[in-house]
C-alpha cells in the first residue's frame, strides 16, 4: 500500500512521518525497517499484518485516567524507528522480516466490539511505523463508539498529529531516562530529542488525552537532574494534572544492568510530587502504594489498585467522592 506523508525528491523521497524524516533512496527503506521506496513511490510494508494482538486492561497500557478499568484491544506490527538496547518487545519492534496475520481494520474493530474493548490501543512496538493501519483503523472504531489511544515513543512529526486528529482520542508517552539527550544516543540510537517535546505539544494542542511514562533504567537512565528537568518542562508546557508513570526497568534485549531498586523509584516519586505533579505512580512495581490514585485536594485514595487490576473507585463522575474535587479523567 501506497504510505502516507511523504515527498518525492526525483527517484528518492523524504519521509514526513517521524522526526527522522528519512530520506529514502529507491529500492532502500527507512530507519523503522517498514517503509520502502519502490522507484519514487513511499509503500507501507505492514498495512494488515498484525505481528500481536490482544485484550488487555487499559491500566496495562497504561492509562489510568482514560476509562479505567475498561479493556482495550491492542494492536502492533513488526517494526520500529528507535533502536533501544533494553527494548522489552525487542523481539517484534527490531525484526526486518515483514510478517504478521492478515487483519484488516474492519475485521480489528469487529472483534473489539465482540471482546467488549471500549478502545483499540495501537502499542507493542511504535504505532507511528504502521501508521496507515492505525489511521485506517481509528476511522473505523470512531464510527462505532470506540475510542483509539497510542503508546508511543512520541516520535511522531506535527504532520502526522494532525492528519490522525480527531481520531486519536488519547496517547501514552513514552520517555526513557527521563529524556536525557545523551541517554537517547548511547542506548536508544536517536540522536535529537526534541521532536517528543514538539509532539506532545501538538498533542496537548489537539486536545488528545496525555499521559507519560519515564522509563528508569540503571546504569545511564537514572539521572535525577534530567528526571527534575523533564518534570519542570511538563509542568511548564502541558500542566500539572498529566498523569506520569515512573517506570521500573528489568534486564532485556542487549543491555543486562540490575533493575533500580524500588527505594530510588521512590525518590522519584517524591521529586515529581514536589515539582507539583498531581498524579504520580510507581509502574512494574505491584502492590506498592503509589498504584493508588489519591484524591490532590483531600489525600484519600480514590482508585485502588494492585497492578493493572482496579479494586475500588472512590468518584462521583469526575469528583472526588470524598471531597468533591475535579480530578483530570476520563470516564
């Protein structure tokens, strides 16, 4: 299939998809492994060719502030445009090999409807690399009441944001060592950071529902000074009711360094409560307290949760049932 946002420069063309904005000569393929110019026209190699696809719980996802405790049908291709050395999905985001089960987006948003999922989560590996097959999709679940979400590495262009608008209905970010430019090029072979920032922006703009996770990862990716900074640019820029998810790291792929333990995730929590972030978690860590939910305004827990399972809810539609403060959710 013929891929979207592209230019042709004569035989080679420029891909307008994510910040790598690959040029392409013919018969070559782009960073993500998946998009191939065939004499100066851009295809799309994994149109239809599911790699995994599931039920999950959204908190899996994880949104906590997006319908929680419904479930999702999840959703990934082959492929990605990060190269990260700890990639828990390495697996499936780093092969070459064009393969998958033919699904079509009609045939996705059937078996969500029959499975109950109140949305399609294009995640797994990066969602921006199969694009046409996420857009096509989303058009479809919309007309049936179904709302899509990406977990995404954030590295999509504005152009990209804006073409899916409207259809995308809410986004998990991914960060990793709290963005930390010289983290990114030793561990995940991106070499500019800025086109995250630039699309969560976008994002925020288009009114699509954010949250952020921050993978901590030993050894490179545990620097409190970027994780301070990344903190106050969120603040700053999208505001301090973002849900963020601090993310435990467990030895994967290439890169084997001890998991941080939970007492340092802890300090995080801590720091980003004291930047002002008003919905803060501890994510890989089950069980622990800062699963919850607490109410900002009154401290109670409002969501009790032990992993990806919700076991009470304390609200009154947005509010608080305590207290009767607006929380940031959707439900």
């Amino acid at each position: 299939m013929e891929a979207l946002l592209y230019d042709k420069l004569n035989s080679a063309v420029k891909c307008k998809l994510c910040g790598f904005r690959c040029t392409i000569n013919s018969g070559k393929r782009g960073l993500c492994g998946v998009r191939e110019n065939r004499n100066g026209i851009l295809y799309t190699l994994v149109y239809g060719k599911a790699i995994s696809y599931a039920i999950d719980p959204i908190e899996k996802k994880p949104l906590f502030h997006f319908h929680p405790g419904s479930l999702a049908f999840s959703l990934a291709t082959v492929g990605c445009n990060f190269r990260c050395i700890f990639c828990d999905n390495w697996c499936i985001s780093q092969d070459r090999e064009v393969k998958g089960e033919d699904l079509s987006p009609e045939k996705i948003v059937e078996m969500a409807k029959i499975y109950g999922c109140k949305c399609i989560s294009y995640t797994y590996t990066e969602p921006t690399i199969f694009f046409e097959y996420a857009y096509d999709t989303a058009k479809l679940a919309h007309r049936e009441g179904i709302y899509n979400t990406f977990v995404t590495n954030g590295y999509m262009t504005p152009e990209a944001i804006e073409l899916i608008n409207g259809y995308l209905d809410a986004a998990t970010v991914d960060f990793k060592g709290s963005g930390d430019p010289e983290f990114y090029r030793k561990f995940c072979k991106v070499y500019d950071t800025e086109p995250i920032y630039q699309a969560l922006i976008e994002m925020k703009h288009k009114s699509i529902f954010i949250e952020i996770t921050n993978l901590i990862v030993t050894g490179g990716g545990d620097s409190k000074e970027a994780f301070i900074r990344l903190m106050k640019w969120i603040v700053d820029e999208l505001g301090d009711s973002v849900p963020i998810h601090i993310l435990r790291y467990f030895p994967s792929y290439m890169y084997k360094s001890p998991s941080p333990s939970v007492k340092l995730l802890e300090e995080f929590w801590k720091i980003a409560k004291q930047h002002g972030l008003k919905y803060v978690y501890l994510g890989n860590v089950p069980g622990h307290e800062y699963e919850h939910t607490y109410c900002p305004s009154c401290g109670n827990i409002i969501i009790r949760r032990i992993g990806f399972e919700i076991l009470d809810i304390k609200l009154k539609g947005k509010r608080c049932a305590y207290c009767d403060y607006e929380i940031n959710i959707i439900i």
